[in-house]
C-alpha cells in the first residue's frame, strides 16, 4: 500500500467521528483557522503600522505652517497624483495626509491578501488532491467550501479587530485629531477592500482550473479596478466611473475625510452576489475543473515537444511574469510621476537628511528618485524570490522528472531556469527604468531617458544575487530555496529601513543587498559592485547545480507532505471524537 493509500485509508476511518463535529465543522475548518487568523492579526498590526507611521512622521516632518502649505500646494489640487493615490483635500492637516498616504495602499495590499489567502485555501487544496480525499467524508463540496470561505472571513474579523483596538489606542494623542469613531470607522473601511476580493476569489476558483488562473482573475479586477478609479479621479468628464470599481467603492468611503456610508451597499451586494454563485458552481462543478480551461494546459505538451524546458516554462510561467511586469511598469510610472513635486517639498524638512543617510544628497527629484528606486529594487528583489517558489514546485510536482529521465543533466536544467529568470529580472529591471523615464517626462522632473533607464538596470543586480541565493539553497535542500530567499531580502530591507532612522555600522550595513545598489539617479550606477554582485551569483548557482547532482529528487517535496498531512488526520480524528 503507498503512502497515498494509507493516507486515505486513516481520513475514511475517521469519517463517523468527523460527523460528530459541531456544526458541521469540517477537516479544512480545523486545518486552516489558526493560520488564517494569525496571518489577519498580523496583517491587521502591519497596517495599523503603516498608518500610525504615516500619522507620525507627518508630525515631525511637516512640523510648521509653511512646510504643511507647500505640500497641500504641490500635491492637494495635482491630477497626476489625485489619479494615483486619490483626493488630497485635507493635506495640511494630519488625518487628511494620512488618509491620502496610507488608505489606497492599505486597501490594495488587503486586497490582494484577500484573494491570495482564499485561493490557496480552496484552489490550493484541490491541486495537491486533499481536498478529494476530505469529500470522501460524509459532507458535500459546497459544504466544505464554505467551511473555507467561513474561516477567511474570521480572520478578516481578526484583522478588524486588531485594527480597531490598535487605532483606538492612537486615538488617544490629542496631537492627531483622530476621535473615537473615526477610528473605529477607518478599520472597518480598512476591511471592504479584503472582504470584496476574498469573495470574487470563492467565485473565480469555481470557474477556474488552476489556482494561478483563479488569482489571475482576481488581478485583473484588480488592476481593472484601479485604472477605472484613476479615470474617475482624473476629471475627464468620467466621475460615475468610479461606482463601476470595486476600488472606487472603497475610496468613496473616506473614512478619514468626508466619508459617504452609501458606498457600503454596492461593497456588500457584490460580496454576496459572489458567494452565492461560487456555492451554488461549488455543488454543480467536479473536483479539480473549472468553467475555464487556460490556454497553457492545453498547448504545454506542444510547448515541451517544440523548445523543451524553456519553451514550457515560457508557457506555464508566461502570464505570472507579465503581471509582475505590469506591477513594477505602474510603481515606476507612480513614483516618477510624483518625483519633482515630491522633491521640492523635501528642502528644509528631516526627511532631507533621512534621505542623505540612505546615500541620496540633494532636495530635488534626483534625490527623491534616488530613494524611491529602492521600492522598485525590493519588488523586482521579491519578483525574483516568487519565481524561486515556481522553481521548488517544478520539483514537487514532478514535471522535473520528466526531463530528467531523458538525457538531460541535472546542471542542464539548473542553469537554463537560472537564464529564464535571470531573462524576467533583467526585462523587468528595464520596464522600471522606462517607466521612471515616462513618469518622470509627464510630472516634469526633465530628466534624461539614459540616466533612468542606468538607475532601472542598476535594480538587475540585486535580483540575480536573490536568485543565486535561492538556487544554491534550492541545490541544497529544495524546501529551502524560498526561505533562503526571503530571508537574504527581509534582512536587507529591515537594515535599510533601520539605516533611514539612524547610522548603522557600515560593516552590517554592507551585508544587506539594496545597500550594495547605488541610489541612482541620485548618484552614478556602481558597475564595480554590480558585477561582483552578479559573480557572485554565477558561483551559487554552479553550487546549487554540483548540490543537485548529489541529492535524491524530491525527498521533502513528498514524503515531508504526506507525513505532516498524516499527523493533522490524526489530529484531526482525535478532535471529533
């Protein structure tokens, strides 16, 4: 009997004692609550984070009348930046700031933490075929999808929860002119956004085949909704446009400004709307298909015959990079855009000299450039660290072993998935410096198209290094590629950001990543420490490629998984006796 087998044996088993529990709580229930809802009290204190350091920071920074002025003047009445990141009507006061810096974003990233979380939970499952083996109980699909989608919403409540005591707190500095109920208002604002995609993901992993495909959806609406609120935003004659988004919906609340509780209703009535269509496709649907096929299921095997391991990692991986590349192109465009209005409010004020102490001299859009690319380098740095996870999934879904059978060296294949990613980082490091160059055009910074496309490769290096890292890991140990990955860069950022507040000794300082990029355009592009940074790479990969050569394929990949979804059955039994 297979390890499989035995697996499923143990879940029916347990099938009468999974039919005692109380009411009706499933495997997936149990399985996933603690998770979920430590990852929203988490989440719900990074953004409280976000905004109490938003709040703060314009305390100190824009301490006097004038300073508070100029900002109102170069932002509050700019289109480009009302199209961007929404009305600024209240910039000289420190909740209207607040609300123009931090509510979009925090709408966005809850977001997309939203139909992330409930994609893995149900797509997720069904791809690594548990979520068979738990139908096999006496309980339905739509059931069990609902018992997900249930422990989602707990932790968009934990997520609440944790905002509104924590804004509740800040409510309490007579210094912000922040009251009671607004706070209370701004967290539960803070969750439309979450709630709205969490529920549009149920519905797209119903119509869907593939997570990947189902999450895809939920970017395009996403990204849909985002150009529909800029439009709206722009005063182009379209302002009806912006209850047609569902990120209009959000900014319609002002929770901050002056809010209009009307735009509930359409939040709510399309939340509900999804549920109920993805539970009623949930009872109709088989396992593990979709109303949609991707066009990749169906033509990879011509990909695989016609250009072998490359071609079908264009194929599968194709559409997952050009998200990330549209990513990085509008955060480039954004923070071009706002370069010299944003430069010109920085002369006289504190964050000139935090700008100093990160390596960019100079109150102009140069200096802000120069600091601002450090966003583009960690999100070209994290593109990089997600296109490790593709590399520990060829493993683990043993399409590698399919290569690998023929005569096709296990270097072989470390070396080209180094050469396609290194491919996606090097066309994403130039979108960043053609973007930058576009935006920058537009908002009148007037800089040169060569200088920003040298600041955009300038990103490359830090990227590579983060795959070199990850491919000597992955060589290693496969399940430590991703970790390895995260690590390097979560160390990098936390040293930059702790640099920004006060001098860090310069040898700890050199062993973060984005420390070793020049802050161009503020200053030239290091090509000296460029290169060494990519030589560096080349000699983790050839590790990870002699490491792989060494090891069993796939120890962790599958027995690790097998085991640890064994222990939970058990746990699971153990709980509904």
């Amino acid at each position: 009997m297979t390890t499989a087998q035995r697996i499923e044996a143990e879940l029916l088993d347990v099938r009468l004692r999974a039919s005692q529990v109380a009411h009706g709580r499933g495997y997936f229930g149990i399985h996933f609550t603690k998770t979920i809802v430590r990852s929203g009290i988490i989440w719900g204190f990074v953004f409280f984070a976000f905004v109490a350091s938003s709040a703060l920071s314009y305390l100190s920074i824009y301490s006097s009348v004038p300073q508070r002025e100029a900002l109102a003047k170069a932002f509050g009445s700019n289109l480009a930046t009302i199209a961007l990141f929404g009305p600024a009507p209240s910039l000289n006061t420190v909740m209207g700031f607040t609300q123009f810096k931090s509510f979009l974003s925090v709408s966005v990233i809850g977001a997309v933490w939203g139909f992330l979380t409930t994609t893995k939970a149900i797509k997720g499952e069904e791809e690594s075929l548990r979520w068979e083996l738990v139908l096999s109980m006496p309980t339905t699909s739509r059931r069990t999808t609902w018992s997900v989608f249930r422990v989602v919403l707990t932790g968009i409540f934990a997520m609440w929860i944790t905002m509104s005591l924590s804004m509740a707190a800040l409510s309490l500095d007579s210094k912000l002119g922040l009251s009671f109920l607004r706070a209370l208002f701004f967290a539960t604002a803070s969750i439309a956004a979450p709630i709205v995609f969490a529920s549009f993901a149920l519905f797209s992993s119903q119509m869907t085949v593939t997570r990947r495909q189902a999450s895809s959806w939920c970017g395009w609406l996403l990204a849909a909704g985002y150009i529909l609120r800029m439009l709206a935003d722009a005063k182009v004659g379209a302002n009806w446009l912006i209850w047609v988004s569902p990120l209009g919906w959000v900014e319609k609340l002002a929770p901050l400004g002056a809010p209009d509780p009307v735009a509930f209703v359409p939040i709510l009535l399309f939340s509900a709307v999804a549920i109920i269509f993805a539970l009623y496709m949930a009872k109709v649907r088989d396992v593990g298909s979709g109303f949609f096929t991707p066009r990749g299921r169906k033509r990879s095997a011509r990909s695989e015959k016609n250009f072998g391991h490359l071609g079908l990692g264009v194929r599968l991986f194709g559409s997952f990079v050009l998200a990330w590349l549209l990513a990085v192109a509008f955060t480039g465009f954004a923070i071009g855009m706002v370069a010299d209005g944003a430069g010109s409010t920085m002369a006289g004020s504190s964050i000139e000299d935090v700008f100093s102490r990160l390596g960019a001299k100079g109150a102009n859009a140069r200096g802000f450039l120069g600091v601002a690319s450090l966003i583009l380098g960690v999100m070209i740095e994290v593109f990089s660290a997600s296109l490790v996870k593709e590399t520990y999934e060829e493993e683990g879904t043993l399409r590698v072993e399919h290569f690998l059978l023929r005569r096709y060296r296990r270097g072989r294949w470390i070396w080209e998935r180094f050469a396609l990613y290194v491919a996606a980082l090097a066309l994403a490091s130039l979108v960043a410096g053609s973007a930058l160059f576009i935006g920058a055009s537009i908002g009148g910074a007037g800089l040169a198209m060569s200088t920003l496309l040298a600041a955009g490769v300038n990103l490359l290096p830090g990227g590579v290094f983060i795959q070199g890292i990850a491919m000597a890991a992955f060589g290693l140990v496969g399940s430590w590629a991703t970790k390895a990955a995260y690590l390097v860069l979560g160390w990098s950022v936390l040293l930059e950001l702790l640099g920004g507040i006060s001098p860090i000794n310069h040898w700890v300082m050199d062993s973060s990543i984005l420390h070793q990029m020049s802050p161009a355009p503020a200053s030239a592009v290091d090509w000296t420490s460029a290169a060494i940074l990519v030589v560096v790479s080349l000699g983790l990969v050839a590790l990870g490629g002699y490491s792989f050569n060494s090891r069993d394929l796939g120890v962790e990949s599958h027995s690790v998984s097998w085991e640890s979804l064994r222990a939970k059955v058990k746990v699971f039994g153990s709980e509904a006796l």
